[in-house]
C-alpha cells in the first residue's frame, strides 16, 4: 500500500485525532522532498520511537534568499511518495500554498542568538522562513516528536530554541548526517553537482575531519581552520563562505577547544552551496 498523500489541514487534524483516540504517538518528519537516504534516516528513527509518522513536503518559499535558488530546488512529490511507501511512513502531508501561507498571513517567527552568524550571516532571513514555516508545521501536525537532521546542525538547534521558547509540546530528535562512500553528506543540493564538482565534493567534508582530529589532538583551532581552508580551496572550490569552531550545545564561538565542539563548513563549489559539520570531542591528547 503506498503512503497516504493529504493537502488540507482540516483533513490532516481528522486523520492525528483518530491516531490519538487510538492512544498512537505521532512522530513528524519535516522535508522540502527530494528525499534521499539522510531523509529516509529520520524517517525510520520516527518509526522505531512512534507508532504513526508523518512526513511533510513543503517547499518554504520563505526561507529562499533568491527566486532563482527556490526555482531550481528540485521537486520530485511522485518518486519521494514512492520511496516512503515501502518504510511504511503512514502520511506525506503535501500542503496546498493555502494552507501554509494564505493571504494576509503577516507572521514570522524569528529566533535570536543560535540563528545569527554561520548560515544566519549568509543567508538573510533563511531562518525566520525555516523558523515560521516549522512552527505551522509541528503545530498542523500536532505531533509528539519531530525527527532533523544533524546536517543543518544551526537549523537543529534554531528549531530546539524555538520550540522551547513557545511551548510547543513536542520534542526534537536529532539524528546524525548520513554520508555517501566518499564522505559527502547527503543532500537534495548534491543534484545540482557536475561530475567534475562531485569528484570535488569529498574534500569538504575531508578536511572537516582531519581538523576536527588535530584540534581534539591538541593542536591550534586557528591554525587547523586555516589549514581546512586552504584545502577545501585547493581542492577546486570556489568560496569557503565560513569554517567556524562552536559549542556543541549552545553553538556559541569557541577560540580553544574547552567543551565539545562542532566544526562548521558552507562552501561554493560551481554554483551550488554545500553546508557541512562534523562533532569535535574533547580529551583525545
Ligand atoms: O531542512 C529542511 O528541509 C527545511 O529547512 C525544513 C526543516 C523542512 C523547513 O522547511
């Protein structure tokens, strides 16, 4: 039996009542489709936690900094409702434009401090429209825990501060990134990589790694961000747009490595934008 696609809300709120008159705990895996395995991750961590889960599939136009950037992203309902209906995933919630932002909606939601700077700085507003459209989206789907990737790891924790700071009754599970063989991470950007860029692509996530364990080593975090730098550019990408060591837990800047830390990468390579980061564990000396 395939997934169950719905577009309207009142339908949806049908569908979670029943589940809950059933006692079901609902789990909600928010996507803009293209789904590949890092997506498919999430959603088996909902299905092993809850017994009913809901994927949706929305493209934010609001958390797009260009009409180009959001013309480009890939759309693909037909095979992504293909590749969730052998998991078992129960709804994929494909909202009509309407239901998520019908005239007169004049709501942001902005989160302060976790949003600004790393992709914050890059990206105007992405936030406020990734912040604003996740809450409709876990208030729609009422459910009991809502499933991210570790990849967009400020997103992760943009999307925690909010749902504490407005009491939303849900809790978000964070699951790790998902790699391919050579290291690049998953994601629905990787489509738009060259054969030539993708052979390119793995330095990113390469020098990410070797920082992050020269630095849990002992050695200097400007010096290793430097180095990680000037690899990914030799390697042939464009732009390092930023290469920042922050606390994993409340993603603050961290000069020397006193916590545990996440080593954080956005670099172009063609023109397509990849975001990376990796954890950076303390007491390896
Ligand atoms: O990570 C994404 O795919 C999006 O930012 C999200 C969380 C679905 C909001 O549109």
């Amino acid at each position: 039996m395939g997934v169950e696609i719905v577009r309207r809300l009142a339908e949806l709120r049908g569908i979670v009542a029943d589940w809950r008159g059933q006692g079901f705990r609902v789990g909600v895996v928010p996507t803009m489709g293209a789904l590949h395995e890092g997506h498919l991750s999430l959603v088996r961590a909902a299905l092993v936690k809850t017994d009913r889960v809901i994927v949706t599939l929305f493209v934010n136009p609001k958390q797009f900094n260009s009409a180009a950037d959001l013309a480009a992203y890939p759309r693909t309902e037909n095979d992504d409702a293909a590749k969730l209906a052998p998991l078992g995933a129960h709804v994929l919630y494909v909202p009509d434009g309407d239901q998520m932002y019908p005239p007169g909606f004049a709501t942001t939601v902005s989160v302060e401090g976790v949003s600004e700077g790393l992709c914050g700085a890059r990206r105007p507003g992405h936030f406020d429209g990734v912040s604003t459209v996740v809450t409709k989206l876990l208030l729609q789907t009422g459910g009991d825990f809502a499933f991210f990737g570790e990849k967009d790891f400020q997103q992760l924790h943009v999307v925690r501060r909010l749902v504490t700071d407005l009491d939303i009754p849900i809790e978000i599970v964070g699951c790790p990134t998902i790699r391919e063989a050579d290291g690049v991470a998953m994601s629905s950007r990787n489509v738009h990589l060259s054969a030539a860029e993708r052979a390119i692509a793995p330095a990113l996530a390469k020098a990410l790694f070797e920082a992050s364990d020269r630095i849990a080593k002992g050695a200097s975090v400007p010096d290793e961000i430097e180095t990680a730098r000037s690899r990914i550019l030799a390697a042939g990408y464009e732009t390092v747009e930023y290469l920042e060591l922050r606390g994993e837990d409340d993603l603050k800047p961290m000069p020397v490595l006193d916590r545990p830390g996440r080593l954080l990468a956005a670099a172009v390579l063609g023109s397509t934008r990849l975001i990376d980061n990796v954890p950076v564990s303390v007491g390896r000396r």
